[in-house]
C-alpha cells in the first residue's frame, strides 16, 4: 500500500482528495494537516466524510515522511514551502498554481508576485495525463493544471495538434462557486452570488498561460469569465476559425486520433434527447472531460464546447489520475464513478 498525506486538506480540493483517496484499494492516507483546524476530526469539515473515515486534521509542523504527498494550498503559497515537503516525500503532487510554468517571468507577469524558488519549477510536469502521460508515469513531481486551462486544453488539443483551426481563439467559460475556493468574500456571499451571471473577468485571465504554453506559443488565447450560480462545474464554448477547407468529417477524425483510447474523454455531439452537447451538471463527481462542437457555415466558425466537474477532473482527480500514473497503478482506478442523473 501507497502511505499518502494530504498537506492542506480543509478545502473543497482536499475534501476531494480525501473522497476519492479513501476508497482507493492502493493507497492508505497518513496524516491530513490543516493550521485551523488541526485535532478535530476531518469530518466536521467535509461531512460526506462521516462513519468513512477516523482521521484528525494535523498541523502542518506535525507532518511525517509519506511515499507521497498531495499539496492543496492557495496558489503562492506552496513555493515557499517545497524544499522542505520534499523531504517529507519523494513524490509530490501540487493542486496550486506555482509551478504549472515553466518560465518564472511568465509566472510572475500574469500572477504578480515573485517566484521563491524558480530552480525548482524545471522539476515539475503539467499534470494532465492526456498529453503528458509517458512523462507524468517517470517523473517525482506533478503540478496539476488549473480546472478552466484544463477543460481548454482537452477541448482545443487535437484541433490545435492537426492544424485544423486559425491561431485566434476565444474561450467563453462559465464558472461555479467552488472554483473560488472554501474562503468567503464578499463576492461569494449569497446574496450576491444567488442566481447571478457576473462577468468578473472579461480579458486577461490568467489561465491564458497554460493553454499557450500547451497547447502553442503563437496562439491567440483571449478568456472571458462568468460566475454563475451553480456550485460545482465549468463550461468553455470556444469559438474559432476552421482553416479553410476543413470538413467537419475532419473534426472528427482529429478528436478520434487523439481521444478514441483515452478513458476520461467523451466526445458529446448527439442529434436527440436533452444533453446534446457537454453539460456540467451531469458530470458533478466524476473524472471525465466531455467534449462537443458544432460547424457554422455561415459564419465560417466553429463552436467547441467542453464541460467538466472543476474540482475532480479539474483539480483532485487529476491530481489523483497523475498519481496512478507515477505508481504503476491501472490509470482509472479509484476515478470510476460515473455521475448522476437526474441531479
């Protein structure tokens, strides 16, 4: 059995974490640390927990040597610490953002704060399993994508990868409320935030810098951002431009060359029922990433929407997923579940 902590696990991320990880048949959590709430049971704080699992959050200063450790802290926090949680464990998977780049300049221009240990980011792999599994399955370290650059990313690679698509991109995503995380402001609170559509970002999101690092350095990424009033999920519709010629028979073939083995990919274009194209809500708890898209001839556009549960596939089980990788362990487990409906 793989021995694993959780560093920083009173979030709706390490709540995940804890969820999927304890039903896991490989692994056995250590040790769970959490500064505020450090000696109470972790259930208090993620109750879907309860009569699952014994365990008392830690404070960090007790944290104990782990095969692995999942890092869930808020982003520009976990760089200041890395040098000493890596000599807690010799595998380390990080959920924030401080070394999803690769460049130090390019962290510190769309996150506006310095990097404290640049010579360590070289270190890490993007975590998504889809386009960097062989690396991921050979590498110590992971740092886990973000949940809107994620579901970007998997809707535009094999567009991207077969040269189908202009280099101008524009991503529409529609975000929930646990993507701002456990700690309340006053945007978050529900009298604002109940059955809102607030546009918070409409340029210069900074999710910007993965999807061209990923996916190409001459793309032109431009990210509006929504707030709606749901509490788990994220939806992109991405509008491009087809090169000229491009068929949708085409489309087809480039999403079923690069996703037809691939186990968290569902490509969703049906022509009846009600869940036509990728809907979040359907997709609340699970790992998979569904993908549709839809020609417009006469706009000369294409129109591809992605949806995905942005604390699973988006944050903890990718980082879950990254995890089986880096063991050995078939890739899927502990990730099955496949949704509900009606919810």
């Amino acid at each position: 059995m793989l021995n694993i902590s959780i560093y920083g696990g009173s979030g709706y991320a390490g709540g995940e974490l804890l969820r999927i990880l304890l039903c896991h048949p490989q692994v056995t959590i250590k040790q769970v640390t959490s500064r505020q709430f450090a000696g109470r049971p972790v259930s208090v704080d993620h109750p879907n927990m309860r009569k699952v699992t014994k365990l008392l959050f830690i404070h960090p200063d007790k944290l104990e040597e782990c095969d692995m450790l999942f890092v869930g802290l808020p982003n520009g926090t976990s760089m200041d610490l890395m040098p000493k949680l890596m000599k807690k464990a010799k595998k380390i998977i990080d959920l924030g953002a401080d070394f999803r780049l690769h460049h130090q300049g390019v962290f510190e221009d769309w996150y506006k704060q310095k990097h404290t240990q640049p010579s360590l980011i070289k270190k890490f792999v993007y975590g998504i399993a889809e386009l960097h599994r062989a690396e991921i399955a050979k590498r110590n370290y992971v740092a886990c994508g973000g949940c809107e650059a994620t579901v970007s990313i998997l809707s535009l690679y094999p567009l991207v990868k077969h040269r189908l698509i202009e280099n101008k991109i524009i991503i529409d995503a529609k975000m929930s409320s646990s993507q701002a995380g456990l700690s309340p402001t006053l945007s978050s609170h529900h009298p604002e935030r109940a059955g809102v559509v607030r546009s918070y970002m409409p340029s210069g999101h900074r999710h910007t810098a993965e999807i061209v690092q990923e996916l190409r350095s001459d793309l032109d990424v431009a990210i509006s951002a929504t707030a709606l009033d749901m509490v788990r999920g994220l939806l992109v519709t991405i509008h491009t431009i087809p090169k000229k010629g491009i068929t949708e028979k085409d489309l087809w073939k480039a999403y079923r060359a690069e996703y037809a083995d691939e186990p968290f990919i569902r490509i969703v274009k049906e022509q009846q029922g009600l869940y036509r194209f990728p809907e979040p809500k359907i997709l609340q708890g699970t790992n998979y990433c569904d993908i549709g898209f839809e020609m417009d001839t006469r706009s000369n556009r294409l129109v591809v929407i992605g949806a995905i549960d942005n604390l699973v596939k988006g944050t903890a089980g990718q980082a879950v997923q990254a995890m089986n990788l880096m063991n050995g362990f078939t890739e899927t487990t502990g990730l099955e579940f496949a949704g509900l409906h009606p919810i």
